[in-house]
C-alpha cells in the first residue's frame, strides 16, 4: 500500500505487553481502518529491539529506537553501544522517544540531560529524526534541541524536518517556534478532549505542513473510546477530528500528514522485509 493511501500512525508502541499475542490483529485492523504504515517507537533497549523485530515481520511497520527520560539511568556507554548497533537495521527511521520529562522524575535531571545528549549524538551520527519526549521540561529541552540543530543544520538536508516533538501538548508561540527550529508537531488523540483547547488551537493554526498524527497507542485513546485500550486504527478518529477543526477533506489531512509522516523518517525510502508474517 503507498503511503498517501491511508493514514499514517507516527508513533504507537505495538511492542507493549497491552498487545502481547495480538500483533497481527492489531495491524490487520489497522489496514482495515484505512492507516497504511505504522512508525513503532520505543522506550527502552527491550522495547528497542522488539520494535525492530516487529518492522521485520510486518510490511509498512518501521522501528525507532531509544530511551526514554524515564529510565535514563539504566542507559549506560553499553546501553549506548547497543543503540548504535540497532540503528544501523535497514527499518530503524528515527531515534526517540527520547528528551527530559521532569513531572515524574523517575530518573534524575541530570541522568536525562545525559541519556538526551548521547542519544541526539546517536542520531546525528546516523542521520536520523528524533522523536522528542518533553514534560515539564519544555524550557531545557528548547535549549537543547535549539543547539543540536544549530550544529546538525550544516550535514542535514535542507528540506527535511530535524525531528518531531511527540504529542505535543504546549501552546502556539511554543508550536511555533519548534516549527522554525525544523520540527515538526505530533497531535494525539487528545486533540478530542474536552478539556484541550491549547491542542485544538495548536492543530488548527499551525501550517498543515508541519503536523503529523499518532495514537502513542496503547495510551490515549480518542474521547469516543475512552476508557479502552488505544490501537493505531482508532488514529483515523483523530485525523478526522482535526479536518472538521480546519473544516479541511479529511483526504487532505490523511494525505498531507501522511506525506509529513514519509518525508521525516523517509519511509519511501526503507526496504519492506522479505516474506512478511500474516
């Protein structure tokens, strides 16, 4: 299936243990949804290595790898090493989540401005996106990932986004300027949320050029299905929702952030594996 056929789910983790055994069925239902490639992303080294096997059994499934600022104390220069060696696999596309999340400290500070700064490292080295957690932390993350692109900019493709910032939950002048640092904004099914008038407004004005859509699933299940476990078909919700907010064809937004989506990790560009699971 081409890429701008269907939605494009940029960032669910289908390596969770919510989805232990049902794989297939997910991304069957996934394809049934009308979603035509799903960016896997992970969280951890485990969860690293199952989400490239996982983009190794599955046709338009792809891997990103790292660590996330909540276990940035287990990274150790081995931890490191191990990263750089998945991320030379052919349907590794990006290095994330990773960033700093300061609301729940479950590593400290200094540990995450570490794992941060050696994963951004990683993904210079081999030039891929980053996928960016930030939480309570939006200030020093700016100022990171400010400098970081002041030194990647020279050895970077002119015209292709540095990173996305994963469901973005700040407001527009803060949407805006990662914007004109080179990222690109992430909106989750939290944009359906009564109370995410910030989100709504962020979807709504900044340029259509710089969104793409994610279910983060299985966290952050659209308002309609609250309460259930999140799967990447319910992201078609999501891309509808935005295109009744920007009174827009829902076949705009599902192409447009589906050209973002393949632009950023350069999916047309990755080899489908040979002899997909069904």
């Amino acid at each position: 299936m081409n890429a701008l056929q269907g939605v494009i789910d940029s960032h669910c983790h289908l390596q969770d243990p919510k989805f232990d055994g049902e794989q297939e069925a997910v991304v069957r239902r996934a394809r049934e949804a009308g979603v035509s490639d799903l960016v896997v992303v992970a969280y951890d080294l485990e969860s690293s290595c199952r989400a490239v096997e996982l983009a190794d059994s599955f046709e338009n499934v792809y891997a990103s790898i790292g660590v996330h600022p909540h276990d940035a104390k287990t990274l150790t220069p081995c931890g490191v090493d191990a990263l750089a060696r998945l991320a030379d696999e052919p349907r590794v596309v990006a290095i994330g989540e990773i960033g700093l999340d300061f609301y729940r400290n479950l590593s400290s500070p200094d540990r995450q401005r570490q794992a941060f700064r050696d994963q951004l490292e990683l993904a210079r080295s081999r030039h891929l996106p980053v996928v960016i957690h930030a939480r309570d932390a939006d200030n020093e993350a700016f100022d990171i990932l400010s400098a970081y692109a002041a030194s990647v900019r020279p050895e970077w493709p002119k015209d292709r986004p540095l990173g996305v910032m994963h469901c973005f939950a700040g407001d527009l002048p803060r949407a805006l300027r990662y914007i004109e640092l080179g990222f690109l904004i992430s909106i989750a099914g939290t944009v359906t949320y009564h109370n995410a008038a910030k989100t709504r407004a962020v979807a709504l004005d900044i340029p259509l050029e710089s969104i793409v859509v994610e279910t983060d699933a299985p966290y952050l299940t659209p308002q309609s299905r609250r309460g259930q476990r999140n799967e990447p078909a319910y992201i078609v919700e999501t891309a509808r929702f935005i295109a009744e907010l920007r009174s827009e064809p829902f076949e705009v937004i599902a192409e447009s952030t589906s050209a973002n989506a393949t632009h950023l990790f350069a999916l047309d560009r990755v080899p489908q594996p040979a002899g997909e699971r069904r």
